[in-house]
C-alpha cells in the first residue's frame, strides 16, 4: 500500500450506510486528513439520499459490485450485515481494493478463511474492525501489560451491560444472516482483546442473559478466558 498523505489521501469508499458508519467511520475519515470519503453504497436507495445530504458525498450507489471496480475508491470499509460480508470482501480484494470489514468476518471459520485467502492472495491490505484495541484507554491497558508493569497475566474477565432498543437487533436475531448472536456481535471484541493482551488462549467460558431486576431491553455478558502455555 502506497504511502498516504494530506496531498495523497487513501480513497475509502463505506459499504453499508447505517448507524455503525455515521457514528464511526466517517468521523474517524473525517479527522483524518490523509482519509477521503469518496462514495457510499447501501441497499436502501432512501438512506443513501440522506447520506448524500449527511455525508457530502455524491457518489452514491445501491451495486456494491461496481463501487468495488471504481478507479477512484483505493479502500473499501464493509459495514452490512454479516451475511454480506464474504461476497462483497471477495469482490472488493478481486478488484484491488484494501479491505476493513465489521466484525465477525463471516458466519463461520469457511467463510472467514476463503476472505483471508483472497485478500492475502490480491495482496491487499485487510482488517477486521476491532475498533476497541484503539480506546485510549484500552490502549493504556495494553501498554501496562506488555511494559510488564502488571506482572505475567494468565487469565483475563470481562463483564459488560447491554441496553439497546429492539429496533436495533433486527438481522442479529437470525442465524443464517447473523451466523450467531451476542457472541459473535459484541462478545467478540472481548475475545480480540484478550487475545491482544494475552496472546493465543486456552480456552474461553462466555455466559449472557437478562439483567435483573427485569429490564426491557437490557443484557448481560461475561468473558473468562485463561492464557495458553
């Protein structure tokens, strides 16, 4: 990948208009000068009109295909439900484009392998948007572990509370569009960093279920996982 600047920004193009990329990724490109919003594809004509307007971006289409041969678009960020992740990685890395999709990557281990494959193969460069690793403060965690000012850890746990409207969930409840579901959908960023802190685990225990006292919407999830070696 070419050195990028001010002068030269990397071209990114979003795949998937929704609420994940206006609260994040197109800020994220916004601040940063070396990034340029240069097209927006969704399925939703109507979104994609808002985001027009939203985003100040007139390169809009519903054909992810032919965002991901456009000359003008360097970087793909795939942010559609997982179901779509592995046709439109395929395309994009077919077509050169370096690659950061939301995670999971696919519904399972095949789907996730075969986008790896195709990528390290069109020599791009690829990414699953684990955007927790890069939290200021998770950033701080991460440099007391390896400066080893917390000594050698061997066992990590996490615990978080959920409260998202049922508006939200919407393909997350099915299977074969989600592959699974609050596991793959936010525990995931806890197993990514434990991996990032701890390196390769043993084995991992994960437990989630209702808060109590009964609250509408509201979740629990909890993590053990215990280094390997």
């Amino acid at each position: 990948m070419p050195n990028h600047s001010a002068e030269n920004p990397v071209r990114i193009a979003i795949i998937g208009a929704g609420a994940v990329s206006d609260y994040h990724h197109v800020p994220a490109i916004r601040i940063d000068p070396r990034a340029q919003l240069t097209a927006v594809c969704d399925a939703s004509r109507e979104l994609l009109e808002k985001r027009r307007f939203d985003w100040a971006c007139d390169n809009v289409t519903t054909d992810f295909e032919a965002i991901c041969a456009d000359p003008n678009v360097d970087a793909v960020i795939i942010a559609t439900p997982n179901f779509t992740h592995k046709p439109i990685t395929l395309a994009a890395a077919r077509n050169g484009k370096h690659v950061m999709c939301e995670k999971p990557l696919g519904l399972n281990a095949a789907e996730v392998r075969a986008m790896y494959r195709a990528c390290r193969d069109a020599g791009v460069v690829h990414m699953t948007a684990f955007t927790y690793r890069f939290a200021p403060s998770m950033r701080y965690l991460r440099h007391l572990v390896h400066s080893g000012a917390l000594g050698e850890l061997r066992h990590f746990r996490s615990q978080r509370f959920l409260d998202w409207p049922e508006t939200s969930w919407g393909w997350r409840q099915y299977k074969q569009q989600a592959g699974a579901g609050d596991l793959f959908d936010m525990t995931i960023h806890r197993i990514d960093f434990a991996i990032d802190l701890l390196g390769p685990l043993k084995g991992a225990v994960w437990s989630h279920g209702p808060l109590r006292p009964a609250h509408e919407n509201g979740r629990w999830q909890r993590l053990s996982a215990e280094r390997s070696g």
